[in-house]
C-alpha cells in the first residue's frame, strides 16, 4: 500500500467516513470480522513462521508459542466474551439519586493508531488491533519496518480479513512514516509499543490534538530470589524466558538479584539450564533466535564492558548471533545497568538485605515486570508494597502475560495504561456515565432557596 501523504490523506478521510456513517457498531459484525480474522491466521501460520525465521532466525516452535497461539486465544477469549463486555454496566446509585440507576455505556473511540516493534511484530499488532475492532473502532497498523518479512504478512492477512476502510496496514521506515501519520492527521487513540525515547515523542505529538496515547514501553525488570528457594527450580524459569528470543523480550529478566552466599550456587544452576535449554552449539542451532540487526549486536557486545563474564560471551557478527551469557556486575553505573539489556544478556548480583535490594531496584525504577521466586511471605509482600511495577509472577517468568484475564502494562516510565481482554476492551472504548432518572422523578429538596434546614438534610443523603 502507498504511504504517500495523499495516499494516507484518502485513506484517513475513508476511514473517518466508514466510522461516522456507524459501519462498524454492528455486534455480530465484529465478531464475525473477528472469526475470519482467526481463521486466517490458522491457515498463514507457517507462511508466518517462516517470515519469522526469515527475519531474525526465530524458530518456528517459538513463533507458535509466543505469537501466533497467544493472539488466537486471545480472538477466541474476544468472541465468546464480547457481548458481556460491550453491554451496560450497572453500578450503584447513591441514596440521593435513588430512584434513579446508574450506567456505565460502552462506545467506540473512533479512529485507532497502531505503532508495532520488531520483537514480536506480529503478536504486538494483532493484540491491541483485536481489542480496537472488538470495540468497534477503525484501526490503522503500522508494524516495524526491522521486521519486512512479517509487516508483510501482517499486511496480507488484515488485507483479506478486513475493508481497507475499516483496518489497513501501513508500511514504511518508522522515523518518517510516524512523523507523517502524527503532523498530518488527527487520531482519536495512539497506540505505541516501543522504546522510552519514541514514546515521549509520541507523547509530545499526540498533545497537538488531545488524542488518548496508551504507552507500553520496557524497563529493567528483575528476578529476585530468596534464601531458601530452590535454585534449579528458578533457574530453569528464569533461564528459559531469557533466551526465549534470544532475550529480545520487554519482560524477560534483564537482572537477577540473588543472597551474596547463594551466587555461586546459582551460577552453575543457570550454566546447567543454558546448556539444557540451548545446548553448546547456538550458532549452528536452528532453535534459537539472532540478534535483530547489526546496531543492536554491536549494542549488546558493548555492554559486556567492564562486566566478569561468568558463563558465555561467544559472539558471532556475520549471523548476529550471541550465546546466552551470564555476567557479575559490581558496578551498577556500568551501561549494562544503566539500560534495559533486550538480548541474552544475564547480569547476576548480589544483596545482602532487603533495604538494599529495594536500593539496586529503585536505581531503575518503574519495571515493566517483577519476578520473585520466594518462600517468604514478608519479602513477597515488602517488594509489592515498596516497587512499582506493571506485571510479575510469583515463581515463574513471563507467564502472566499467558492470562487475557490480567491487564499487561506499565508503570510511568515502563507504560501508561493497559490492555488484554476485558481491559483491551476497556482501552479502546469510551465509557460514558449515565444517570437514568424516570421522567416523572423531581426532587423539590434540591431546588432553591436553599435553608439551613434543607441544607442538613442534604447532607444527609449525600453521606448515605
């Protein structure tokens, strides 16, 4: 599809047209549009493996596992809960109202925005674009141009599922295409996945218009173990969603917190996972993804300066390519942890006591992710009182992300608001409070003018 201005500048005023006239309110419509939707998704799925592959040597067991499946559930989840989400919601109503009702009335927004990385391109467009058509909107896709060979199978499934005035994919080098989708045309919702510095500026453009921005970014999201956990139980949970995309994963561990006198212990726990995992031989596996592109390899090999290399740090430019490498840090205004890593870079550090624990956190502050593989119930409840963060698990890594029923967000400088399910829902719908009071309902009391005796009384009913 053409991205030229007045390409684009049809397209919007096509789009705006098809939501206007109330094409896309239609319930049953969505849900159909939603089925199809599955269904080709199932029949591309190994057209989409091998575009993974392709791209960034991602496996094939992996592209199933972490995308196509996850957003299938999720269309599945879509339809068979939709009507429930969409109809009004009755709260409470106040002794004051009564005998009046209150509902909360769901809504399209409008006009949706989609900006969608590289890491998991297909599975990060299709999420929030099953919630915005779910929730009635017309939706515009822009996917990573890292990624060409999924933007363009993105592009061909929305293509035949969807009118080109209800969703269109969009194709085209970021930095340019984003500055003239937000200079020139007015979005009721941008949505953005990606890193801090584009959010901001996302932000910053959004605030021309007054569009609703929902953010989802990343952070330093740690790993923490206590004394007594066993420690091939964490390994294997934290090593596995380490290398799962060779770490290109905005909530994989990007550190791990471990008691000073269990490092060791968890060193050769991890070594042992690595080798179970990944096995000796990850440039010539076929089982385990590369770096996505030459400035992120180079990145990556950068931070392992001034780090102990613990395990690993073989690397391979040609392939890009580079072993899952535990690390000791001393230093903790090193790059390595300065920054979120996004490869399968494991730093391991020591603590010695909960104060410092929070201390090392709170110099990344606002994780996307936080994992605690803990037996005490003190420690747990202190890292959910004191950290701020958007998502964890208890015992394991990444798995939430697994549950529709768990809104996936951020906190602050890691995201601002939230999706999946019924939050996705939620997200992308304008909820509008409505007071149903019955035409013959009229309150004399609250007329004027107002005495000291009508005044107290009501107080009364509002504070009842």
């Amino acid at each position: 599809m053409s991205t030229g201005k007045e390409h684009l500048e049809a397209l919007v005023k096509a789009m705006r047209h098809h939501f206007d006239n109330g094409n896309t309110q239609d319930m049953s419509l969505r849900k159909k549009l939603l089925l199809k939707l599955q269904e080709t998704i199932e029949l591309n799925q190994d057209a989409l493996c091998d575009a993974a592959y392709a791209d960034f040597h991602k496996p094939k067991a992996e592209m199933l596992l972490t995308e196509i499946y996850p957003v299938l559930a999720e269309i599945k989840n879509t339809i068979r809960h939709i009507n429930d989400w969409a109809k009004p919601e009755r709260v409470s109503t106040n002794l004051l109202m009564l005998p009046s009702s209150s509902r909360l009335h769901k809504s399209p927004q409008g006009l949706v925005m989609l900006f969608a990385p590289w890491n998991y391109s297909f599975w990060l467009s299709m999420m929030p674009l099953v919630s915005a058509v779910a929730a009635g909107n017309v939706v515009l896709l822009k996917p990573a141009h890292e990624t060409p060979e999924i933007s363009r199978m993105t592009q061909k499934i929305v293509a035949e599922v969807f009118p080109a005035e209800h969703v269109s994919v969009v194709l085209g080098e970021g930095a340019a295409l984003g500055d003239i989708l937000l200079e020139n045309f007015e979005f009721d919702h941008i949505f953005f996945t990606g890193s801090h510095r584009v959010g901001r500026w996302i932000m910053e453009k959004a605030a021309k218009h007054l569009s609703k921005v929902t953010l989802e970014l990343g952070g330093k999201s740690p790993s923490i173990i206590d004394d007594h956990f066993d420690l091939d139980k964490a390994a294997r949970k934290i090593i596995w969603g380490k290398v799962i995309n060779a770490g290109q994963t905005c909530v994989s561990t990007d550190y791990v917190l471990v008691p000073k006198q269990r490092v060791a212990e968890f060193t050769e726990a991890c070594k042992r996972q690595i080798l179970s995992l990944v096995g000796d031989q990850p440039f010539t596996s076929n089982e385990y993804c590369h770096i996505i592109n030459e400035q992120r390899f180079d990145r990556l090999v950068s931070l392992l300066d001034g780090c102990e290399i613990l395990h690993g740090g073989r690397h391979q430019k040609s392939i890009r390519c580079i072993e899952p490498t535990l690390v000791s840090v001393k230093d903790l205004d090193l790059p390595i942890m300065q920054e979120e890593i996004f490869g399968p870079i494991l730093p391991i550090l020591a603590y010695d006591n909960k104060e410092q624990l929070l201390a090392i956190i709170r110099k990344n502050r606002y994780p996307l992710s936080l994992y605690m593989f803990m037996e005490d119930s003190s420690l747990k409840q202190f890292i959910l009182d004191r950290v701020e963060f958007g998502s964890g698990c208890f015992n394991n890594t990444i798995y939430q992300l697994g549950n529709p029923n768990l809104p996936f967000g951020g906190v602050r400088t890691s995201g601002t608001g939230s999706y999946h399910g019924k939050t996705g829902f939620y997200t992308f719908s304008n909820v509008k409070s409505m007071l149903h009071s019955p035409k013959w309902f009229d309150l004399p009391l609250l007329y004027q003018p107002y005495t000291a005796a009508k005044l107290k009384v009501i107080k009364w009913f509002f504070m009842h």
